[in-house]
C-alpha cells in the first residue's frame, strides 16, 4: 500500500500578465505547504485520518479508526489533547531557488541556440 499520489500529481502551471503561477489543485496543499495549528478535529476528520490509515499501511477498519482516535486527540488543544501542530512543509518555499536555476537554465539554452541561428 502506499500514497495515491494526488498531490504530487495536482501541481500545475500557468502564465499570467505579471508572468507565471504555480499551484496545486489539492484543497490540502495550503496545510502542507503553511502547517496546521492544534484544533479539535471533528467525526469527518477523522474519517479521513482512518481513510489514509487504511490505504498508508493496509490496517483493518478497527485499526484504523484507532489510529484515527490518536491521531485526533493528539492535534487537539489541551486538555483534550497534547496540542500538536503540524509543522509546515515549505515545499514552494524550498522550490524557489531551483525554479530560479530552472529557468536561467532554460533561457540560457534558448538563447545559445538563437545565436547559433536556431529557433
């Protein structure tokens, strides 16, 4: 078992008047990217949580909603919880500076081959 992929798989591109957006279509990737502080999470959380359990490492159904009950109860604030954040990813954060090496890349080889009489 394993991740589905979605996200890796959500991010796209696109020009613009000012130049260029990327972004992900995934409603979570804000989550990854910024974190998460400590909240309740609710019934339909929680159904997520043992959703992902299940697909992550092939668990049963009890096992699962198990795991999910952790899991929930540790995002939660105190007393309910032990108020663990989820602590941002920074993925485009991080990418920046390759994007920036990515594109001279880019427009270096374009303009070797203009000069060189190409297209």
């Amino acid at each position: 078992m394993g991740q589905t992929g979605l996200y890796r798989s959500s991010w796209r591109a696109e020009r613009i008047t000012e130049g260029a957006r990327v972004f992900n279509l995934r409603p979570y990737s804000g989550i990854i990217e910024h974190g998460r502080r400590a909240a309740y999470v609710n019934a339909a959380g929680r159904k997520n949580i043992a959703a992902w359990a299940m697909r992550r490492y092939g668990c049963t159904l009890e096992e699962a909603h198990n795991v999910a009950w952790g899991l929930s109860r540790a995002m939660s604030p105190p007393p309910w919880g032990h108020g663990r954040e989820l602590q941002p990813r920074l993925v485009m954060t991080g990418a920046i500076p390759q994007m920036g090496n990515l594109i001279r890349g880019i427009i270096g080889k374009r303009l070797a081959l203009a000069l060189k009489g190409g297209k």
